[in-house]
C-alpha cells in the first residue's frame, strides 16, 4: 500500500520501490533469514504490483 501511495504522489515508482525493498531483504537476511525473507515475499508482490500497473497503463 504504501509504494501504491508513493507512485501515486510521484516521490517514487512502484517498481523503484520492490527494487529497494529487495536490497534491504537481502541485507537483512544476512543477520536475520527469517526477517529478510519476509521482506524479500513483500518486495516480490510489489513487484507484481508493477507489473500489473505497467500492464494496464500500456492497454
């Protein structure tokens, strides 16, 4: 929800954000897994978030 909301006040795009979330997944699992795995499963729906915006923009 809240990358929605970012994209939607221009500060940044949706795929920019699952792009960062993913960084910060895969920084975190190196002390915790379990946390950075969690956080990789939100940067992955995020991005399918993208994808389907992207896709109903083209038409």
């Amino acid at each position: 929800m809240f990358a929605t909301l970012l994209a939607r006040q221009g500060i940044a795009e949706t795929g920019e954000v699952a792009n960062l979330l993913g960084i910060y997944a895969v920084a975190t699992s190196e002390v915790h897994n379990e946390e950075g795995m969690i956080l990789g499963c939100w940067a992955a729906m995020i991005r399918d978030i993208a994808e389907q915006q992207r896709i109903a923009v083209r038409g």
